[in-house]
C-alpha cells in the first residue's frame, strides 16, 4: 500500500539530492545562469514538500500554505530556468504575480471559505502556468533544432499539465482528491507526479550536458587569441563551398591577408604587443565584412576570409575595404600606437579547384605574395589566364 507521508518524504530527499547537483554545477559552471535556477527550484521544492509534512503533526494550516508557496515557487523557478537557457529575459514580474494571485487564492479558499475545488484550481494554476508558458522555448527553440532533453523536457511538461487539468476537473466535478489524501487514487497521483519531477530535472540535466558539449565542440573551432574560427574551422567552411559550388556552379571567393612587418612588431614592441594588434585587426577586418562572411586566423599573423557567392571582382572590392579601414587606422595612430599594415591576396574558386580547398588557397597565396613583391600594404588577385611573359607577377592582376 502507498502511503503518501512516505512519498513526500521521498520527494524531499530526491529534490534535495537534486538541488546538490545543481549546486555542482553551478560551481562548476559559474556562467551557466539557468542552473542557477534549477538549484533552487529544486531546494524550494524539497523546502516546500518538507513544510507540508509538519501539517501532519500540527493542527494548523499555515504548514499547508507556506508548503503549497514553496512548490508554486519552484514551478516558477523551474520556468525561469528555462528562460534562461535560451537567454530570454526572466519574466519575473510574470512569475511573481502568478504566484502570489495563485496563493492568495488558496489562502481565500481555505482560511476565508473553505472550497476544496476552487483552492485546488488555484494551487494547480499556480503550478502550471510557468511551465505551461516554457513550453514554446522547449519545443520551439529560437536556433530551430530541438535538443533530445529539451524534447524530453517538453513531453513531461505536457503530462503534467495534463495531470494538473485532470485533477482540476475531478475535483469541479465533486471527485475530493484531498478528502482521499489516504487513499489509493491520491498516493498513486503523487507518486506520478513524483517521477514526472525526477523526469524533468533528468531532461535539464540533458539540455545542459548538450549546451555545454556544444560550446567545447564550438571553441575546438575557434582561435584563442582573435575569437574567431581556426584553420580547422576554416578548412570545413571551404570544404562546404566547394562542394556547394560545383554543385551550382556559383563561384565564391578567398581573401589571404597577412599582416606586414609583424616579426618587426613582436621584437621590438614584444608578444603582447603582437597579440594586440592581431585581436585589433580582427575587429577592424570583421566590421568590413559582411553577414555570412567568415574571418578566419589560419596561423600566426596569417588570416583568411570566406565570401560566399561572390565573384573575384566582389572579393576584390572587399579586399579593398578591409585595406582601407587599416589605412586609416594608421593614419590616425600616435603616440605609443603601432600603425597595422597588411597585404591581400584575392582568389576565385572555378573547376578547376573543383572539391580540393587546398587549391584555392594555393591561387590566393600567389596573389598575396605577389602583391607583397609590389610593394606591401596593397592587395592584389589572381588570374587563372596563361601568364604572357615569364614574370611571375603577370600572373596577377590588380582593380584600382
């Protein structure tokens, strides 16, 4: 035989174990926000079911009330957290209003008419309406891909409200549930209720695992100086492009850039200065490119962009434009500042290069090189047409 003291005093042990892995986590992950909030959805909780035990040895309903508060309050907390995950602000003015309108509800109904439908209507509002209004995030997420705990998470959410739902109207249609509190049919309910809890933090505890192995796998992709991609990063992009170019047939352009005299800045300036002045030219570079453009360090003071769909006279005028906002920064240097100068190398992918990124790299390393040999601090493109003399640097034609 079930009986419901003993549940609740599972439900308080499993959220209180629940509330310390939280805990861990949030130590372990201090910029993970939303587990914060499971923390102490599952600590208020555990708080709240404790609470309503004492109403077992004290003839009072206040043990019921301050209980009924902790589990409306950690159904909101739960809701908060996963506003957060997905960073929504918290609508906790939402949240607080819900709560205190469903508890002032319970309160009129218990303390001022004693209505056991209404103040369970109330109760069940107070625990279903913060998840009900998570459910679009869980099941519809801003990025568009449903993660397998988000799904889970969804699913349990839905089962208990329709729990709740049931409940509510058994208890409109005259089915006392709290008169049964003894009974078979209320243990059962809460031992649902119980598992579907443990259910939900499991689909938490899944969203953040995926969360967190997405961002490693994220930050194997990106450099550690700059922020942005690496040469791994860089060579599956290219990889994508060609293969959706020879499909198509859309050509798509590379830029190579490599900062001028840099050897010269890291000795005379030091490592540090160097750094800055590479993390300096990544912001100027990213606020010349546009949306879908991918900037990448290959390497030391080596970058290279990606400019899908776009022909070698585009990539050229981009080239163009990254060229200038350099120029200008270093014209408006003083001081201790150290002017940045860089050289471009323009290519265009065509049939030739085919699904091989190594070849395109390869067509705008010789463009880059050649513009160096005109000269630095300029940039030029590559021409796949047969070169009409000898010299190296008819291969290579340059917009004004």
């Amino acid at each position: 035989m079930l009986n419901v003291p003993t549940l609740w005093t599972v439900f308080v042990v499993n959220f209180s174990a629940l509330g310390l892995i939280w805990a861990y986590v949030t130590r372990s992950y201090p910029k993970f926000e939303a587990a914060r909030y499971w923390m102490a959805s599952a600590f208020v909780g555990a708080a709240g079911a404790m609470t309503a035990l004492v109403h077992l040895f004290v003839d009072s309903p206040a043990p019921l009330l301050f209980g009924a508060a902790g589990i409306i309050a950690a159904s909101c907390l739960a809701a908060m957290g996963i506003q957060r995950f997905y960073d929504r602000p918290v609508h906790l003015r939402l949240m607080v209003v819900t709560g205190l309108l469903s508890l002032a509800g319970v309160v009129i109904f218990m303390v001022g008419f004693d209505q056991m439908q209404l103040r369970m209507l109330c109760y069940t509002v107070g625990q279903g309406l913060p998840l009900a209004l998570s459910l679009r995030l869980l099941l519809s997420p801003p990025e568009g891909r449903i993660s397998p705990g988000a799904r889970l998470s969804g699913i349990v959410i839905l089962t208990i409200i329709g729990i709740f739902v049931m409940r509510a109207v058994g208890n409109l249609l005259g089915y006392d549930f709290s008169a049964r509190a003894g009974g078979q049919t209320h243990a059962v309910m809460v031992l649902v209720l119980l598992f579907l809890s443990m259910t939900l933090n499991f689909g938490f505890l899944l969203m953040a695992m995926d969360r967190l192995r997405n961002e490693v796998a994220d930050l194997a992709l990106l450099d550690d100086l700059t922020g942005v991609a690496n040469r791994r990063h860089l060579l599956q992009r290219l990889s994508e492009e060609c293969a959706r170019s020879e499909r198509s047939g859309e050509p798509f352009s590379l830029l190579v850039i490599d900062l001028d005299g840099f050897k010269t800045i890291n000795d005379t300036h030091g490592h540090a200065a160097g750094d800055a002045c590479l993390q300096h030219f990544t912001l100027m570079a990213q606020t010349r490119l546009r949306p879908g453009d991918m900037l990448a360090r290959t390497g030391g003071d080596e970058f290279c962009v990606v400019l899908p769909s776009s022909s070698l006279r585009e990539g050229a005028l981009i080239a163009r434009r990254v060229l200038e906002v350099c120029r200008q920064d270093a014209v408006g240097c003083s001081g201790n500042d150290i002017p940045i100068a860089i050289s471009i190398g323009v290519a265009e992918w065509d049939r030739s290069i085919g699904q091989f990124p190594d070849r395109l790299i390869a067509h705008a390393d010789h463009a880059l090189y050649a513009a160096k040999k005109n000269g630095k601090n300029d940039f030029a493109v590559y021409d796949p047409a047969p070169p009409l003399s000898p010299e190296p640097v008819e291969a290579v034609r340059k917009f004004a």
